[in-house]
C-alpha cells in the first residue's frame, strides 16, 4: 500500500511550516516518516478519511513519537530526540515498527498545543478592547484546551520596542511591530471562563505529559514556557469545562452580562478543526447577543486563526454595538511576533 497524493502532500506542507516555524527537527520527522510507514499505521493515514492538512494528520503522529521518546520506551527514538543526538530515520524506524500499539490512538484526536505564547497576541487585543470601552473585561474561551491563554494577564512580557508589560514568573517574548496597541492602558479581567470538547486536566498527570508532547521537541523555551503555564494554572481558581463550542456559547450569552463590564469571546487557532454547522450557530448566536449590546455593557469577539494568507493569522475583531469587524493586525501562529496594524 502507498499513500495518497494528498497525505504526502499534508506531511510535505507541515515539513515546511515546522521550519518556518523554527523546528528543523520536527519538519525533518514530517519528511521522513511517509516512507517508513508500514502495517496497521500504515492503513490508517493512506485511508484517512478527512481532511489531512485540516486535520493537523502529520502533528497527530509528530505529537505521538514526541511522546514516545519522552517516555523512553524506545530507547533509540529517545536517543535522537533532543538533548540526545543518535541517528534519527534509525530511531523512526525502530519507533513505527514496534509501537504502532502506542501510537495509533494518537491520531484519533487533533493536536492541543494551547500555544501559550499566543497570550502575547491576545494581550494586544484585550488592550485595545479595554481602551475602546473603557472597561472590565469578562473573558469567555472557546477550545481553551488547558486554559494557558485564558490566563493571559498573568504573564509578563518581552513586547520588544513595544517594551515590557507584567511582572510574573511566566515570561513570554512576543515581538511587536507596527502600530501596536497601547501597553499603559488599564487591563482588569473580573471574571473568566472557558470550555473545550476534550479540556486538558492540568492536574493530571497523564494529560500533562500528553500536551507537553505537542510542544516540539527541539524548542527548548517553549517547553519551558508550557511547564511553567502549567504549573500557574493548575493553582488557578478557574477550570475549562468539558462542552461543544456552540452549545457553551449559546448558554453562556442567554445569562445576562456582568454589570459595567465588556463581555468578551475569544479563541485562537481552532476554529478551522470545528464543523461548520458549529461555526455558523456561534456566529448568530454573536449577532444576536451583538444586537442587544449597548456602551454600558458591549460584546467583544476577538480571535486569532489562519485565514487564506499563509505564514501568520489574521487577529479579528468584533465590537458591538455596531458589529464592525477590523483586522487588527497578523500574528505568527506560536506567538512569537504580532504585527499590529492600529
């Protein structure tokens, strides 16, 4: 068996992402890995049947061998992936041959990266809502995952010319060009909640070591980073709850608003892995909720996520009253710069 045109392509095309993205390691699995499948593994990604690049198919299988040689069941996939440097295609080869047990349930659920450096782009956002409205903030996330950006506030940042903002342990670098959002406006979040169709339990051993192995693995900072967002909010009094988008959002914007304070819906880089029926009930639930907004208490709907340019992610947003969406600016989908356009 052979795979698909279209499965070869969806790895090639995550090669090139991962090194643009600064992980030669991972692009250079992504590119290796198509020829050396064989058995059940085999079958499963040449059947495929959705949509390979949309799927996120080939980090599927990259989270599922990270998590292999960080568990050191293979001894050779662990000898060639970072710190280690023994011979990659030999350790794939050993890793695709006798643990197709271990990572064949990996492709059955999309990748949770809960890229906390995306808080670098969210904090633009939020800023320039609270400038606009004059306002507390009530945050609701969508797809939050862990909920690591949920907790956007709690970080500190390296903005670069844009300078610093925050003061806490968890240190994000997010470099800001262009005409940015102004970093001394007062931010206050007054409440927060969050819900995903599968929530990482932080607490949780297991589930922890599970979304660490979609971080890649020869991005040191980022891991770092990951485990010190994980450690933050596993102690936070807020936990994400296990809902469909649509029905969360709909529940959510049937309860009347916080007084004097700026509801706002946000989510990064998740809205291409739900249905479209799911997309279309958020977005009238948004209009309707939108419709009854007034200054004393509007809607906010701010998000991050790929659109038909590559390279970055449009951030949008949505302010009612009036409903106009504005293109905030472009953000590079780890986080790692936000190109501002105010």
């Amino acid at each position: 068996m052979t795979l698909p045109l279209a499965i070869e392509e969806a790895f090639r095309r995550q090669a090139e992402a991962c090194e643009a993205l600064g992980s030669p390691l991972t692009a250079r699995v992504c590119r290796l890995v198509p020829g050396m499948l064989e058995g059940e593994l085999l079958r499963r990604i040449a059947d495929w049947p959705g949509e390979p690049v949309a799927d996120a198919l080939a980090l599927r299988l990259c989270g599922g061998l990270h998590a292999l040689a960080r568990d050191g069941r293979s001894p050779a996939l662990t000898a060639a992936y970072p710190p280690g440097a023994g011979a990659l295609e030999a350790g794939l080869a050993e890793a695709l041959r006798a643990h197709q047990a271990f990572l064949l349930p990996w492709l059955d659920s999309a990748p949770q990266t809960n890229e906390v450096a995306r808080s670098g782009v969210l904090l633009g956002g939020a800023l320039e809502i609270a400038r606009r409205t004059g306002l507390p903030l009530e945050l609701l996330e969508i797809g939050a995952s862990a909920g690591l950006n949920l907790a956007f506030d709690r970080y500190s940042y390296d903005l670069g010319a844009a300078g610093r903002w925050g003061s806490a342990r968890v240190a994000i670098a997010c470099e800001w060009r262009g005409r940015w959002p102004d970093t001394s406006t007062p931010l206050s979040v007054i409440a927060r909640a969050a819900c995903d169709r599968a929530p990482v339990p932080v607490r949780d051993r297991a589930a922890r070591a599970r979304m660490l192995a979609y971080v890649w693995a020869d991005q040191a900072a980022r891991l770092a980073r990951a485990e010190g967002a994980l450690d933050l909010v596993a102690e936070a009094p807020w936990a994400v709850e296990e809902a469909d988008a649509a029905d969360w959002v709909e529940a959510r914007l049937a309860t009347p608003p916080l007084p004097r304070s700026v509801r706002v819906l946000m989510h990064s880089i998740m809205w291409q892995y739900m249905p479209p029926e799911t997309r279309e009930r958020i977005r009238a639930a948004m209009a309707q909720a939108g419709a009854g907004a007034t200054a004393q208490a509007p809607l906010a709907w701010l998000r991050m996520e790929a659109d038909r340019s590559r390279g970055s992610a449009a951030i949008l947003l949505t302010l009612w009253p009036g409903g106009e969406t504005q293109e905030l600016g472009r953000g590079d989908f780890h986080g790692r710069w936000a190109d501002w356009a105010l």
